[in-house]
C-alpha cells in the first residue's frame, strides 16, 4: 500500500498554523509601558547675581526612579529660550540626568530680576516637565523686590543685597559668600541648609531663630518650656483631722489653702509610719501654684 501526501494541502495547514501561533503570542503580549513624570527637574545657578558683562552657568537635573532620562532640556525666561535645547547627560555617579548652559549676563538683561525656567522634553519613559522657576539678579541686588524668590541650592558670590526685600524667599541649601546684607528683610525666608562665610551687615529683619554670627548665618533652636512637675506636699494629722491643717506655712507661690486627704506614710511616728495629710500641687500658666482638683 502507497501513501501519498498532498503536499500543498500539507504546507496550507501549517502556515494556517503558523499564522494562528503568531496571532495568539500578539494576543498575550503585555501592553507598552505609559510615560511616567520623573520624581523631579529642578535648576540651579552657579551665581544667582552677576554683573551682565558676566557668565552664569544653569544646571537642569532630572531625576527619576527607573531608567535615566534622556531627551533635552530647553533654558527660558518666560516665552524666551535661551540657546538650542541642551541633551541631557548621566551624571558623574549615574543617578541623574543633567543638562548644562552657559549664559552672559547681558544675554538674560541688562538689570533686575528674571525667573529661569528648565523644559524636560520628555522621552518614551518618562513625560515633559517643567522646572520651578529660580530667580536670577542681573546687576546689583540691592533695593530690589526679591520676595518669593527661589535661590535653592543655588551659590551667590559677593551678591550686594543693600535694603533688598527678600521677605519669603528660599535659600535652602544655598550657598552664600561675601554678601552685604545691611539692611535686608528676611522675614518668612528659609534658611535651613544653607552655606555661608563673609556676610556682612546687618539684616533688617531674619526669621525666628536666626542670626548672623562670624560672618555666617547661624540657628538657635528655642529652650522648650519646661513645666515644673507636681510637687508632694504631706503633714502629720493634727487632732482635728486633715481639714484643720495650717496651711498658711505651707503657701507656696500663692497656693490656695485647702485639698488635703488623709494618707499612709513612713516618715511620721519615728518612722514606725501612720496616717498623714497629703496633697498636690500644680503649676499654672499664670506663674503660680495651685491646689491638684
């Protein structure tokens, strides 16, 4: 007996198979990963006040928990860019991305305040963000409105903040050098962090806490309340029972008479012990003894 195979039946069969293996596999691929903002794009100055005829270089870090980010990173004061996007690269250590640019002064203003922001581009991980703005002095600072202003993490050499009003700015973790501060308003600014040597002057107002001590900004942090505890009071009983104390003698801070309740103690009958007059003394927010209810 022959047997003979239909080979075109044969090959139709196993591409159908083929094609149903494929279309299955396709079925049971996961879906692609949705972009994800990073944990963070901040910007930083490296002299948050410069003369125009000088250069300041901004720094864009993005951080994020899975893969570096990649992409560029746009400078802008407002709706105006700076330069071409920067490409982000890894850091020294590989935990962040960052982009860098160098600006002349004179390129940002000729004199004032100007809010720099930096644009992530965002990349197939991770999506486009924008930076807090960071303030950047042109010129002098002295005089100026500088309320509000973020100098995080930025570095300021010899800023001139004469009579500045700096009410609400954050200089956490900044960096100060040689500055005269005579005469500026640091009400409501935050200071935790920050690095300084060679201030100079002396500030109109700083925030509860702080001071300026060798040339740096220095916290003391305030001496807690401290609540004395209940104070013991105890008397032998007199014959007419523990109402009849004389607690005249006993008035201390201006404590009401009065409260005593009998009790045991060891100290009384030479030690032998019995029954004694006890009571409680608190100390008031008024400044004063009284009676425990």
């Amino acid at each position: 007996m022959i047997l003979r195979i239909d080979h075109t039946r044969l090959l139709s069969t196993l591409c159908a198979a083929v094609a149903l293996l494929a279309s299955s596999l396709l079925l049971a691929a996961p879906p692609a990963r949705a972009a994800v903002a990073p944990n963070s794009v901040t910007l930083f100055s490296d002299n948050a006040v410069i003369p125009s005829s000088s250069s300041v270089l901004f720094e864009a870090r993005v951080v994020t928990s899975g893969a570096l980010a990649t992409g560029t990173v746009t400078f802008k004061e407002g709706n105006r860019t700076f330069g071409s996007p920067a490409t982000l690269n890894r850091s020294s250590d590989n935990t962040y991305a960052l982009a860098l640019i160098s600006i002349f002064g004179s390129g940002i203003g000729s004199s004032g305040k100007f809010v720099i922001t930096a644009t992530y581009s965002g990349d197939s991980n991770y999506t486009s963000t924008v930076s807090t703005g960071i303030c950047q002095v042109i010129g002098s600072g002295a005089g100026l409105d500088l309320s509000g202003c973020d100098f995080s993490a930025s570095t300021l050499t010899s800023p001139d903040m004469t009579n500045t009003n700096l009410t609400n700015s954050n200089f956490s973790n900044a960096t100060i050098t040689s500055g005269n501060l005579s005469g500026a308003n640091f009400s409501g600014a935050t200071l935790t962090g920050v690095t300084s040597s060679g201030l100079t002057g002396t500030p109109s107002s700083l925030p509860s806490g702080w001071s300026i001590l060798g040339g740096s900004f220095v916290y003391t942090a305030p001496v807690p309340s401290q609540t004395p505890q209940p104070l013991l009071q105890q008397v032998g009983q007199p014959t007419g029972g523990c109402s009849s104390v004389a607690d005249q003698k006993l008035n201390w801070a201006g404590s009401e008479s009065g409260g005593w309740g009998t009790s045991w103690a060891q100290w009384v009958n030479g030690g032998r012990g019995g029954v004694v007059c006890t009571r409680y003394l608190v100390w008031t927010t008024t400044g004063r003894w009284t009676v425990a209810s």
